[in-house]
C-alpha cells in the first residue's frame, strides 16, 4: 500500500508484514459512468460502486453470479448490519455513521461487501468517501499478493478509524455539555438532545456490527485460506472499544439530561413562586376593591358620604394601609413558616 502499510508493518512485527508491497499499479477500469470502478489484480478484480442506479448494480450482480435475494438487502438498505458465507463468496452489510450537511447530526451509510475468491465488490453511497480513498490507496499493490481479504481487512480497518474521529468528536462535546450544564443556569436541552442523537447514531450502528465482525472472524480463514484472522480480530476488538466508549457516552450524556431537567424545573418553581407570592400579597386589596365595587351601602361609600376625617382620600388611604397591612403580615407569615 504506502504509509499505512509501512505503519502497520513497524507497529505489528511479523503482523502485515510485506502484505502489501507496491512493485506495479494494479489496472483501474474506469466503467461508463463515474458510480463505478474496477481495479484488476493478477488474481481477481475489485468492482466499486459509489450510489449506483439499480440497473448498474443488477449487471454487476450478474457478472459475478450474485444472490438476487443479497442484491435486493443491498438496493433495499437494510438497517441491519449482517454476514452470510456463500459457497463463492462472503456477504456482509455494515453501517457506519457520518455528519449530515449541517454537520449537526449523525446519519448511517450502508457499506455492502460481497468478497469472493477471486473478486470483490463494494457498494454504498458518496457519504462515505474513505471508502474511494481506500481504493485510490491500493492501486499501487502489487497484484501477486494483494487480495480480497486483506483489502476488506484494511477497508474495514479505515472505516473503524473514521468511526474512532467521531467518537472523539461526541466526546468533546461532551465535555463542553458538562461545564455548560454546571456551571450555567440556562437550559441547555437542544443541545443535550443533538448530543444524545450522535450517541444513540453510534449505539444504534455499533450494537449489531459487533457480532458480524466476530462472524467474520471464524469465517474468514476457512473461507480464504489465508492466516487472516487475527487481524481481522483487531477490527473487532477496535468496534468492541468504540461500543464501550459509546456506552459510557450515553451514561453521561443521561446524566447531564437529568441534571439540566433539574436545573430548569427549579427555575422554573422559582419563577412560580414569585409569581404566586405577588398574587397573594394583593388578595387584601383586591377584596376590598371587590366589596366596595357592589351596589350596596358601605361605610365610607359615595351613597354614604365620603369620609374626611384624615382629610381629602381619606377611603383610599385607609384601603392603601389595610393592604399593605395584610400583605405584610402575609410575608411575615410565609417567612416564618420559611414557604420561600
């Protein structure tokens, strides 16, 4: 391969070592529309294709002699990450999360992966561009020992490493949520409920691909005939890590949910106990005003005749001073009984 292949080879001693040593190009075949590409090997060809129209992939499923029930769970997009062992090939349909347009939230992209002895093909959708990089990135393996196998190895390999970038995405957020939410009185649920949306994405993509990659595992060498799986053991012990992650995230992000609630329904109580206290503390006076606003006598009344003796208002000084007298013996009491 290049870089990568160097690295893996310095960093697993008698691992991937010279699995992918670049002597001559492999032969890229552009096909008549740019969804699809193939690269030949000396053993076998690797068919990818990028959003293609069905009738593009229904020639390739021909060609290569694919399932129709395989072929329809692939244009279909099952939400179901899944491995069958075919007598001439492995089929496997994985899903891994990417950031929609708004870069907001978390969607899924299905990757189908048929791998036969002697062929390869994969499909998904142009949200997912690591795939195209990866192929990029193999057309200068030497054909003699580059094979499907590996290739699914280190393909799968990548996609894990983009998962593990967002991850670490959705941990940092994480980290901005807990300082926000312990240290601001404001509500921060939108942004909780983005946040437990990238979690639930990622548990969601996480929680079937576990058992499909240990499948692949027991699988791939009998299937192959190669010493593959313990490599492939790598990936699944890197989606088993990523689960774990996931789920810590999730733990905390309910935490900080619960905890916001908190936050905004005692702020909320505060409020209505302010807004209580001043409705109660205006009953005295909105009953006088209420006795004195009935068409009967009253002493002080204009039927009676206004009182004066505490001169011009006296009737609207002496209700002034029974309501404030009342609201304080009210807010005295309240006090007392420590209502607020």
């Amino acid at each position: 391969m290049s870089q990568d292949s160097e690295t893996s080879k310095n960093q697993k001693p008698g691992g991937l070592l010279n699995l992918f040593t670049p002597k001559q190009p492999a032969r890229v075949i552009h096909a008549p529309t740019s969804s699809i590409m193939t690269q030949a090997y000396a053993h076998f060809n690797w068919t990818d294709l990028e959003s293609p129209k069905d009738e593009e992939f229904f020639v390739v499923a021909k060609n290569y002699n694919l399932h129709d029930v395989q072929v329809q769970q692939t244009l279909t997009k099952s939400q179901i990450s899944q491995i069958a062992v075919e007598d001439d090939y492995i089929f496997l349909i994985l899903h891994f999360p990417h950031l929609t347009d708004d870069q907001n939230r978390l969607a899924s992209s299905q990757v189908s992966i048929f791998l036969g002895k002697d062929f390869l093909v994969t499909v998904h959708d142009d949200k997912i561009p690591i795939i195209r990089d990866c192929f990029d990135e193999h057309k200068a393996d030497h054909g003699e020992t580059t094979t499907p196998g590996k290739i699914v190895f280190h393909l799968i390999e990548h996609l894990l490493k983009e998962v593990e970038l967002l991850l670490a995405g959705v941990s940092t957020d994480l980290d901005d949520i807990e300082e926000s939410v312990f240290n601001n009185a404001e509500s921060d649920a939108f942004e909780i409920g983005l946040l437990r949306q990238k979690v639930m994405r990622l548990r969601r993509t996480l929680a079937t691909q576990k058992s499909v990659l240990e499948s692949l595992d027991a699988a791939i060498d009998k299937f192959t005939g190669e010493h593959l799986a313990r490599y492939y053991r790598t990936n699944t012990n890197a989606t088993l890590k990523l689960w774990e992650t996931v789920e810590e995230a999730r733990e905390s992000i309910e935490i900080y949910k619960d905890a916001d609630f908190t936050t905004s329904s005692e702020q909320t109580n505060k409020i209505l106990a302010a807004l209580t206290l001043l409705f109660t503390l205006t009953i005295p006076a909105t009953t006088i005003g209420a006795f004195y606003g009935m068409n009967v006598l009253l002493p002080g009344g204009i039927e009676s005749g206004s009182w004066t003796f505490l001169g011009d208002y006296t009737m609207f000084k002496l209700i002034i001073a029974v309501s404030v007298l009342g609201a304080v013996s009210m807010y005295i009491y309240f006090r007392i009984k420590k209502w607020f």
